[in-house]
C-alpha cells in the first residue's frame, strides 16, 4: 500500500512507542503477561494488547449493567444524576487528559480507567460497606470470609466472570490493565486487606500497595477527582448542599474556583453550579499535573525494568488537605441528608435480606451461580439435582461458596436487586402464579 501514513501490526505498535515517553509502559514490553496464552500479538494486528483489554470491557456485559448501578443517588432517580457509568467515562476522560500532557500510553490508561468499577455492587458505597461486614463475619451471618471491597471484585468480575469467550475464562485481560483495575483505590477496607483464595494476584505486584507503574497511578488520581467533583454537582442538583456553602467557602481551591467562575446576568443557577465544577476539575487536574512534573524530575523510571513504590502521580501537600476537606464535608452532608440516608438504609436492608435469602437455602440461586462456583471450586461440583442436607451444610461452610453469593449480588443492578427482594419476600398479588 503507497499511503505513507499507514501501518500495521508490529510496525504500527512500534511508531506509536517511539510517541510516547520514556517513563510510559510501551505496547511491546516484554512483560507484558495475560493469564492465558493469545495469538493477538502478531504482524498484521492493527490493535495494541491495551487496546484489545480496552474493547473486550466495553463489550463486557458488566460493563453495560454499570449504567443501571449507584453512583451517589439510586440510578432510577433521574436522567441527570450520575450513575457507575457515567462517574466511568467521566474518569476515563480525566484520566486521558492527564496522561496525555505527560506522553503516557492512553491507551493503557483508558483500558484501567473503564475496567475500574466493573465490580462495584448496587446502591454505591453501601452496598459495599454491607457486603464487606458480612464477609468479614460482623453481620454474624456466617464465618469471616475474608472481606469484600469493589476493586477486587471488579478483578474478578473481568478475570472469572465474563463468559464471552470459549477459549479461555474471563476477559484475559494483561497484567498491566489488571494491577491498575484493582489498585485503583485502598486495597485495605477498615485496615484490613482482603482475601479471596480464588483470585490470582501473582502478575500484580501484591507487595506493592500502589500501583507499579505510571497509567495505573493516573487513572487512581483521576478517579479520586471525578468522584469529588461530580458527586458535589450532583449533591447541588438535590438541593443536599449549596454553593454558597460556609464551610465549603473556607477551602481555598473551592472559594477560588468559586471566584473564577464567569457569570453574567442572563445564567442560570444549573449554568453557574456547572462552570463552577469545571473550574474546580480544571484546578485539581493542573495541581496533579505540576505536582507529577516536579516528582518525575526526581526518579529515572523504565517500567520495563523499575517498579513504582510510591505515589508520583499526586496532588501537592496543600491541595491534598483542601481535597480531604471538600470530601470530609460532602460526605457528612450526604450521610445525614434526608434522602441519601433513606436510601441508604433500603440498600442495606436489599442486600442484607437477598444474603440471607440465599445463604439460608442456596436452591434460591439461579444455576448461573453454581456455574460460577463450579469453576472456581475443583474439590466437588455441585448442582440443582444433589441437594441435599449435607450438600447445603457444607455450601455454608465454604469460603468459595460464601463469597460466590457475595459475588452474585454485586453484580446486580439496582432495580434487579429490588426487584429481586420483591421476589423473594413479597407476594405478587397481581398474580397467583407469581406468589
């Protein structure tokens, strides 16, 4: 082909290398690893290993249920509150811009940034919150079971879940889209880390409590600034806080944004709370940027060679207290809210109650859930027809089997969770067959 523009397969990935920085993790390092061996790799491929990881979450059916999931408001509340999807793009796209000044593979960066929430449960934090008590044995439901925390699961979720390929379990994403995916955020909940027998962290740095190279630290800081930001838009939008806020005035970078918002006569109140989020996203992205600019100056990295074992992509001191402050403040307003703390109970309650529903009588599951357990437990398979006494007894007492009901009520959506409650506990007059 005479068009000089045009390359592929091993040629393309080189020229888009030769773009990026020295720092950045290239698209043919030599460590890059996927669980199960792939002829991707090969002359006439036209997508980067990021790329494909990148495409195959997009396809992911956990993937599409994040737009019926929690962000901070119940997800059937309003075309306009944010759900797990949109606080998604919104991450990747902060993410990216953040990559992109410091010629990092975006490609990478945008793979961990879609991937991060896959397995994130219904009603946001909560549902989080509820599960981790049950498995850490606080709800006093069953034994400790090691804890539950979004960020392992949504490994697990792109590492065991997905079915949409016959040749291997899972999306078989590569090691670098999966340490950034579960170390996006805390791997410890309450100061305790989380355990799962059944997942496979050897690939990922399990030593190190951040992530080992560049894109995965970016797309943690961009996470932490849409989450900030976008769930004080959406706390405005309810009414739960004001932008004349007192408390909220006295941080610096808020009362700055504040000040540097345009406005004129002809705005409306929704226009100036949106420019307003945008000065402070604009704000929090420039501190990280400078910050990062000033600690790469101090380090030589080669990720095909180094690890990261500490935080470079970061804000400054400053702006970390003024973060933690924005948060502190949010978070109190939005917990003792009229509706947030309502609905907040009726999530404990679904989740609650569909834990029980299930671990008292596993016949509850759909077969899809033994399918799942099947495949993580090698010791003895279990179906519908071997139920029997000792068959539940020792369900109840196998940590795999515990989580795996844990594991199948993250997956839910809101209105299935709800929805599923009501089939377990509520009689459908409408219908006597339904009962």
């Amino acid at each position: 082909m005479s068009n000089k523009w045009y390359k592929k397969g091993i040629e393309l990935m080189k020229k888009i290398d030769d773009s990026l920085a020295p720092y950045a993790v290239k698209n043919l390092n030599k460590n890059i690893r996927r669980k199960y061996s792939e002829n991707i790799a090969n002359e006439n491929d036209d997508r980067t290993c990021f790329q494909h990881d990148r495409d195959r979450i997009i396809h992911s059916r956990a993937f599409r249920r994040l737009r019926s999931k929690t962000q901070v408001f119940l997800s059937a509340k309003g075309d306009h509150y944010r759900t797990r999807l949109s606080h998604t793009l919104e991450v990747s796209q902060i993410a990216r811009s953040i990559a992109r000044v410091f010629s990092l593979n975006e490609d990478l960066v945008e793979a961990i940034a879609l991937g991060h929430d896959l397995g994130h449960t219904p009603f946001g934090h909560i549902g989080e919150r509820i599960l981790n008590e049950i498995l850490s044995g606080d709800k006093m439901i069953t034994k400790k079971c090691g804890g539950f925390k979004h960020n392992y699961n949504s490994l697990k979720v792109a590492d065991s879940f997905e079915k949409s390929y016959n040749d291997f379990r899972g999306l078989n994403l590569t090691n670098y889209t999966r340490e950034g995916i579960l170390k996006h955020t805390n791997l410890y909940f309450n100061g305790s880390r989380i355990y799962d027998p059944k997942l496979d962290l050897d690939d990922l740095n399990p030593d190190l409590d951040v992530p080992s190279f560049l894109e995965g630290q970016v797309v943690a800081i961009a996470d932490e600034i849409a989450q900030i930001t976008h769930d004080l838009e959406d706390a405005f939008r309810a009414g739960i806080i004001s932008i004349d806020d007192k408390d909220l005035n006295e941080i610096k970078v808020f009362n700055q944004a504040r000040k540097d918002t345009q406005t004129n006569a002809d705005m409306n109140v929704q226009q100036i709370r949106s420019g307003l989020i945008r000065v402070l996203i604009n704000k929090l992205v420039r501190d990280v940027i400078d910050t990062t600019a000033v600690n790469l100056e101090k380090i030589s990295f080669n990720p095909e060679n180094d690890k990261l074992f500490y935080w470079i992509v970061d804000f400054s001191e400053e702006m970390k207290k003024q973060y933690e402050n924005i948060k502190k403040i949010l978070t109190e307003k939005l917990m003792y809210s009229y509706e947030i703390s309502r609905m907040d109970k009726k999530g404990e309650m679904y989740i609650e109650k569909l834990f029980e529903a299930y671990y008292s009588n596993p016949g509850r599951l759909p077969d899809y859930v033994f399918e799942n357990y099947n495949s993580l437990n090698r010791e003895r398979k279990i179906t519908r027809s071997t139920f029997d006494k000792g068959t539940i007894s020792y369900l109840q007492n196998d940590i795999v089997f515990i989580r795996t009901i844990a594991e199948h009520i993250a997956g839910m959506t809101d209105i299935y969770a709800i929805d599923e409650y009501r089939r377990l506990y509520l009689p459908d007059v409408t219908s006597i067959t339904n009962i």
